[in-house]
C-alpha cells in the first residue's frame, strides 16, 4: 500500500467509526486495522526522513536540512 492508499483507509475507518452505532465486535477489528495502518504510515514517514537526511548530509558529517515548505 502506499502511504496515499494508507491514509485514505484510515479516512474510511474513522468514518466508519463516526457514523451510525456499530458493534463493538466490529469496532475493534476496524481499531485495530486502524492502528496497523497508523503504524505503517509511521513507518514510511519515518523512512522518508531518514532518507532526507541522509540526502542533505554533508562530507564534513554535518547535516543541511532543506527548508520543504519551499
């Protein structure tokens, strides 16, 4: 899934959530997909930044972080 993909199904379960009462059976299963996807999300932002810093490094071993808001 990419991090797109993922956030657009955490979109869909906390919708889901929102909306009309729903079992906690249900409830659960759709929470905890929710948390893995978080965890996924996470994950690939995590890699990403590293992936930016090591980009922007320096040969001194310093780091330049770009500004990304442009």
């Amino acid at each position: 899934m990419t991090l797109d993909e993922t956030l657009a199904r955490l979109d869909e379960i906390v919708a889901r959530l929102d909306e009309e009462p729903i079992d906690l059976s249900a409830a659960l299963e759709l929470f905890e997909e929710g948390v893995g996807h978080l965890r996924a999300a996470a994950g690939t932002l995590a890699e990403a930044e590293a992936r930016v810093k090591r980009l922007t490094e320096l040969a001194d071993g310093s780091f330049e972080l770009e500004d990304l808001d442009g």
